[in-house]
C-alpha cells in the first residue's frame, strides 16, 4: 500500500486533488485486478479437477469483467469443433448443449486464427453467428473472445457476453481477459494428465476381478506408461534435435523421459529411473512426470521443480524413490542448466568427438527423503555438441560371462558420434548394447535421451 501511495501522491500535487483522485481509483482498481489475477492462479493448483478449475476461472473473469454471462469452449480436434465446457448465466444449460465447427462464429474464428477479437455491435459484424442465439433466446450486446494457447496451439476459448451497464468493450479489458486465459491452458493440461491417470486408475481396479487379472493389469500399466511420454519429436526446424527412447526389461518398467518446450526458445526435459519393476514403478512413474510437468514454470530452475516434487513425493511416504536428471535448454545462448537426484553421470559429447562427464552436485533420489535440497549446475554446448543422458539399464547390461558394458565402453561409443542425429546415436548405442550382451536376456528396463545443438 505504501508503494500505492507513492504512485498516487505526485499526481495530487501536480494534477490537483481531482485529477489526483482519479489516478487514485485507476491505481485502486489495477491492484484489485491484479490480486484477482495472483488469485487465479494460486486457486487453479488446488484442484486438478478440470470443471472445478474452468469454473473457477469463469467466476474470476466475472470478477474482473463484470459481465451478464461467461462461457468456455474447448477443442473437439477429431471433429474440428469447439463444445461448451462451462457457461453461466440464464441459459447456461442450454447453451451446453450446442457444439460450433471451426470458424463459426466468434469464438470459431477466435479458435481458428488464435486471435482475440473484440465485437461491440453484433449486429453489423458480419462475422457474428446468431446460432446460439437463436437456440437460447439470448440477446448478445456485444462480446469479447480470447483464446487459450498452449505450445502454439489453441485449446480453447475463454469468451464474456454483455459488459454490465451497455459500456462497450475496451482494449483494456482484452488484455485483463488474455491475462485471466493465460495460465488455463497449462491447468487444462495438468486436468487432463490427472483424469487420464485416474481413469487408467479406475480401468486398473476393475480389471483385478477378471480371471486372466495379471495380463490386463500388464497391459493397462504398460499403456498408462507409454501415454505420459512425448508421442512426436521436434521438427528439423527447431535449433535442436532431441530423441529419446524407453525400452522396457517387461511388459512395463520403472524408466521414464519427458520433454517439451518452455517457451520459443528454451525446452525442458528429463530422464529418471524408478526403484522398483512392474506396475507399481509404472504408477510411480506416472504421478512423477505429472507432478514434473505441472509444476514446472518458466521461472523455476530445474533444481527447484526437483525440491517441489521431492516434497509432494515424500509427503505420502511411497516405498519407492526414482534417480533423476532434468534441466532446461535455451537454444538462444546454448546454456544448459541441470540437476540430478542420485542418478547416472551424464556425458557431453562435443563436436569434435571428445566426451567429457558432467560433474553435477550430487542429491537424493526423488521420494528418498523429505525436504531434500537440489542443485543446479550450469554448462554450455557448442554448435554440434550434444548431451546424453541414460538409465543403468545401458551401463549395467550383462552378457553371458556376466560382464557389464560399463562406463568406458559407453564413452568409447559416444567418441563415435559427431555427425550423428540424436535418433541415430540412440539407434546404434542400442545396437551396440545387445550386441555386447550377446543374446544374454535383458535385466533392466533402459532409456536414453539425446540432445543436440543444431549448427
């Protein structure tokens, strides 16, 4: 507040008490909208329940646009449609219950194109649809439609009908309702891991009273498993190449991997391995990337998403834990920052074929004991350099005299690399693994991530 006061005290001197009180109510009302904002997203990690946290959002906007109704449209990719999640107001139930193909309408075009857009006469814009209107009897003023994106792509619409005493929509309060959509997406997403994992929950617990229970517990687990990892590789365009691969010692494993982009320029990822087989190491797995994935933010390093996890982990006092590397690339500068928990030394393989371990602060795996502390450790690649990371699947891989393949020989591999893509380098490492074990059956599940700076 008296950071409030000090905006507000020069522009009572200078502009008089009247033009001062008016700076006064416009500084009262942006902190408001901006506790509203803080408030939102506080509120939407109490619940990964996506109706409860949409709704939430709706009544928020209400709050900082008042407005006669408030709707959310998802996106129905298989049909190209947009469908009512949430919608208040006086025909909420029927609006529901109408679905709108791509560039219909609005909130179509808004899907569409991943702009907002601002009407404040229906009537003579001749991009307005009627539709919905029509079916419910409601009698739209005008409107303001923004969308929610995530990783370039639009996952919905966030969209206020009729702003409360006939004013028209201002620019202004574009910007306040791309601010409220902004972290939805991200919400949505960690709603969707959440119901996936917990229908995969509910599948799990019915398939225990069917006479062949072990192989559908196996074959739901190993889908669980397959499901949280990436399903495509970043295109030839972006200024990295990342590839990654897991393959399991049985029907599922305990190994896991993740990545996406943070934002244009930087991309998260991580390699982890858990302390147990089967399908508790598989479920463990699960909630790890999900909680990986939700809590991570743009301005968090990996050491203190790794604490954050840790502590929910721990919390419920598992009997299992999970070896950890995760780190953050910024393809822009080339720095890469890192942090591990327990797990295998990771190699840099720089272009001109020398391999180099890097040496990070050591920490407990994940789930091992509470209120660990994580470290971040803060390295450069090169154009051409390349990191990779690895379970001890790869190192510990036996062949019939009982012979490990070990560090060394993995570093003699890597000095073979440069010049390879990170799918090729992954392709022949594993080549290189069964050929070393000779037949001899694998004993541990395996997974491999590599990470190039393109030239």
């Amino acid at each position: 507040m008296d950071m409030l006061w000090a905006a507000v005290v020069p522009a009572l001197v200078a502009g008089g008490l009247a033009g001062g009180a008016a700076v006064y109510l416009s500084c009262r009302s942006r902190v408001r909208q901006a506790r509203t904002l803080l408030d939102i997203s506080l509120q939407l990690n109490s619940t990964l329940r996506r109706s409860e946290q949409i709704e939430l959002i709706v009544e928020r906007a209400k709050t900082i646009l008042p407005v006669e109704a408030a709707s959310v449209l998802l996106v129905d990719r298989d049909r190209q449609e947009l469908f009512f999640e949430v919608a208040t107001g006086g025909k909420g139930d029927e609006v529901k219950r109408i679905r709108l193909p791509f560039g219909e309408g609005i909130a179509g075009l808004v899907a569409q194109s991943g702009d907002s857009i601002v009407v404040n006469d229906p009537a003579a814009d001749p991009r307005w649809s009627s539709r919905v209107a029509d079916a419910t009897g409601f009698v739209t003023h005008n409107l303001l439609t923004v969308p929610i994106v995530k990783g370039g792509l639009v996952e919905g619409v966030l969209q206020v009908v009729n702003k409360r005493g006939r004013r028209p929509f201002t620019d202004r309060d574009r910007q306040l309702l791309e601010a409220v959509a902004q972290p939805m997406a991200v919400a949505l997403e960690n709603a969707r891991l959440y119901e996936q994992l917990e229908s995969s929950m509910n599948a799990l617990a019915a398939t225990t009273k069917i006479k062949d229970r072990l192989e559908s517990e196996l074959q739901i687990a190993g889908g669980i498993q397959m499901s949280f990892l990436p399903r495509t590789m970043p295109s030839a365009h972006e200024p990295y190449d990342v590839c990654a691969l897991l393959k399991s010692a049985k029907e599922v494993g305990g190994d896991f991997y993740n990545f996406y982009k943070i934002d244009q320029n930087r991309l998260f990822f991580t390699l982890g391995d858990v302390s147990d087989k089967g399908i508790p190491a598989a479920l463990f797995m699960a909630v790890a990337l999900t909680l990986l994935k939700g809590k991570m933010k743009p301005d968090l390093s990996p050491g203190e998403l790794l604490r954050m996890v840790n502590d929910e982990l721990a919390a419920d006092d598992p009997m299992l834990f999970a070896t950890i590397v995760c780190g953050v690339f910024d393809a822009g500068t080339g720095e890469m920052t890192l942090s591990e928990g327990g797990h295998c030394t990771p190699y840099l393989v720089r272009a001109t074929g020398e391999v180099q371990p890097v040496k990070l602060r050591k920490s407990l795996p994940l789930a091992a004991m509470p209120e660990s502390s994580y470290y971040d450790t803060v390295v450069s690649l090169a154009e051409g350099d390349r990191l990779v990371l690895y379970t001890d699947g790869i190192t510990e891989a036996e062949n019939a005299a009982q012979e490990q393949y070990g560090g060394g020989r993995l570093q003699q591999f890597l000095r073979m690399t440069p010049g390879m893509s990170s799918a090729e380098v992954i392709d022949a490492l594993l080549m290189d693994v069964f050929m070393f074990a000779d037949g001899a059956p694998q004993s541990d599940d395996i997974a491999v991530l590599s990470l190039m700076r393109r030239s």
